[in-house]
C-alpha cells in the first residue's frame, strides 16, 4: 500500500457513506411511489418514467458517481482484498441510516451481526 493506512481506510469510509446516502434516497424515492406492477409493459415503462423523474433517484446517482471514482483511486493504491473487506463499513452505515432516518426496526440480531462485521474489519485493518 502506496499511501497511509488511515488515509486509504478514510476514502473506503467516504465511499461506504456515499453508497449509504444512495441507498437511502433510492428508498426514500420509491417510496413516495405507488408502485403496482404487473406485466403490462405500459405500466413498467410509466413506473420507470416516474422514478427517472424524481430529484432523489438523480442525487443518489451522483452520490454512486462520486463513490465510484474514489473507489477506483482507493484500488489504485491498496489491495483489493484489503479495499473490499473494509468496504464493509457500508453494512454498519446502512443499519444505522435505516434506523435514524427511515425510522425501519433493526433487531437484535442485526445489531449483532453488525457488531461482528466492526470486528471482522478491525482484525483485517490490522493484519
């Protein structure tokens, strides 16, 4: 690894948290549609004129855009296999934006395993 520890644990945080505020305007989007899909065609295409159409699908697209280009800076100067496992961090954002900001229920298990994966990236971080 080219650059420091820190630093390169900082960009995949960065990208973990940007993949995490995608993800909640997505939810956040689609769930201010009614979605009723079948097999008619019309109304598939109308549901996916509806989403293109909404501000949050776009702002989520950029947030993918940007943690998609440091993503690949993250991989020009560290180990895929360290790069990936601590890309994990997204679980743990992921379990604590769905609690905070839509307000969804996360069991103890998932607490748990969350917990487990904070532990399975600090033993990665400092092989």
């Amino acid at each position: 690894m080219k650059l420091g520890l820190f630093f390169v644990l900082f960009l995949i945080g960065l990208t973990s948290l940007l993949d995490t505020i995608n993800q909640l305007f997505l939810k956040s989007a689609i769930n201010s549609l009614q979605v009723n899909l079948s097999a008619n065609i019309f109304k598939i295409l109308k549901f996916v004129w509806q989403v293109v159409l909404i501000p949050k699908v776009w702002l989520g697209g950029i947030c993918t855009l940007i943690s998609l280009c440091i993503w690949l800076f993250v991989l020009s100067k560290a180990d895929l296999n360290f790069a990936f496992s601590a890309d994990s961090m997204h679980y743990i954002f992921i379990a604590f934006a769905s609690r905070l900001f839509l307000k969804e229920k996360v069991g103890f298990k998932r607490w748990l395993g969350t917990i487990f994966i904070v532990l399975g990236i600090v033993f990665i971080s400092i092989s």
